[in-house]
C-alpha cells in the first residue's frame, strides 16, 4: 500500500516552487490533495500536472490571511475530497530588505502571511481533527527562525512558527494530532525572490552552495520528501519536531571552518 493511500492532504502555497513539489509528491505516494493558493492559475496549474499523472486533486484559490474565504475555500474541498487529514503550512511571502529599511506596511505583510496565515489554517482544521480523534500538520518554517540568515520580518514570523508548532504538538497530542516543522535552508525554487535574485547574479545558487556542507541547495524535491514522511505513520511518534532540511547548515560555519580555523592549523 503506498505511504499515503488514505491520506486526504491540504497543501498551501501550492502554486509553484515548494508548494507544488509536496503536493505532486503526496499524490505520487497515494493522497488525494487539495492545493490553496493566491494564484488561481498556478495552483490549477499544479492540480492539472497531479490529475495528468493519475492521481486526485482540487484546486482553490483563496487568501490565507482572510479567515472568512479560507473557511470557505477549506468546506469546499473537504467537500469534494472528504475530511482533510494531512494540512501542510507551505505558504509564504518575503520582500527581503533589512531591519532598518523595511516599512511597517511590508512587516506587517510578512508576519501576516507567514505566521497570521498559518494561525488561520490551524484555526479552521484543528477542531475538526480534534472531533475526528485524528490528524497531522507539517507547518513549513526555515533556518531563518533559528538563525538570522536576513531578512528580518520573514525571519522573525518563522521563528514564531516553530513556537506555533511546539504549542500545537503540546496541546492537541492528546486528541490524536501530531504538529511538526520542516526547517528548509535555500532551496532552488522559481518563486520571485529568486527570480530577482538570479537576475541580478546568475551564479547565485551556486556561490551559495559553497556554505553547505553538502554542497549544494536544496531542490523542492527534498523538502517534499521530509513533509511526506513527517505526514505518514512512520513518524506516528514524533511530534513538536523542528527539523532541519538544510544540507548541514545549521550543524556548523562551513566557509569559516575551511578558510580560517583548519589554514591556521
């Protein structure tokens, strides 16, 4: 029986990039998968790649920051698939920028969307897993709630989101819900940011990859995998769990290590 066989997902963020990487991964392994985003193209795009390749999905455009049309947006798909099971806080936002230059509209913006949002999803789903006795929630959150890598506001909201995460874990274990973080570092994805980023230095992935003790950033694809698993009964015992899927980077300064302290040995 595949992984997922009777697994009924909710993934936001699915337009694109990582979003779409574990919802077409979830549908590989057996789920049927409701995708949310902003982008009513894109997310019908990735459902259209997931039904292309035999399996089940259900496209929703909808704002996760407004809790009125994402209560609307998550009836109609439990409608359509059956009670959801599986929700995967994927979806988020960055504007960059540093502490002294952001404004307070684009803060706000961004504690809204990476943090308020995902209080929303949680919101809407946990009493109904509650009253199910059942169901488990991957919250997507980074290396940046750990560590400061920039970008101040984004950094900020995800270090809140693995707060957000021990809270759940810690108060729904008992109704049968699991609660975990996935902590990705930089991840070669066509979202925007990057976008602009690769305009601006096309080598950019690759000058990063120099501080990755794997040597190399992350594909969608391995953070997929991490979500499905953490999802899945085989981690049936593992809740409030921030785990990094970061190629190494949090477990040391590999630059530093190989320009500094082993040359001065």
């Amino acid at each position: 029986m595949p992984r997922h066989d009777c697994t009924a997902a909710l993934v936001t963020g699915a337009a694109h990039g990582i979003g779409r990487a574990i919802a077409r991964h979830l549908a590989r392994e057996g789920a049927t998968v409701a995708v949310i985003d902003l982008d009513a193209a894109g997310v019908a795009e990735t459902a259209r790649l997931i039904e292309a390749a035999g399996g089940k999905a259900l496209a929703a455009r909808a704002d996760i920051t407004d809790m009125q049309a994402l209560a609307v947006a998550i009836d109609a798909c439990e409608a359509a698939l059956g009670p959801i099971t599986l929700l995967v806080n994927n979806a988020a936002f960055t504007d960059a920028g540093d502490l002294a230059g952001i404004g307070l509209e684009a803060w706000h913006r961004e504690i809204d969307v990476n943090l308020n949002g995902t209080y929303h999803c949680l919101r809407a789903l946990l009493p109904r897993m509650q009253a199910r006795g059942a169901g488990v929630v991957v919250n997507i959150a980074s290396v940046n709630g750990v560590r400061y890598f920039g970008n101040p506001a984004y950094s900020a909201a995800k270090a809140g989101l693995i707060n957000l995460t021990q809270s759940v874990a810690s108060e729904y274990g008992r109704h049968g819900i699991r609660c975990n973080a996935v902590l990705p570092g930089s991840v070669r994805t066509d979202n925007i940011t990057w976008t602009i980023r690769q305009q601006k230095d096309p080598q950019v992935f690759q000058k990063l990859a120099r501080w990755y003790p794997m040597g190399r950033v992350a594909e969608p694809e391995d953070i997929a995998k991490a979500v499905s698993f953490l999802g899945s009964d085989e981690a049936g015992y593992i809740t409030g769990v921030a785990l990094p899927v970061d190629g190494g980077l949090l477990a040391g300064m590999n630059v530093m290590i190989g320009e500094f302290i082993l040359e001065s040995q």
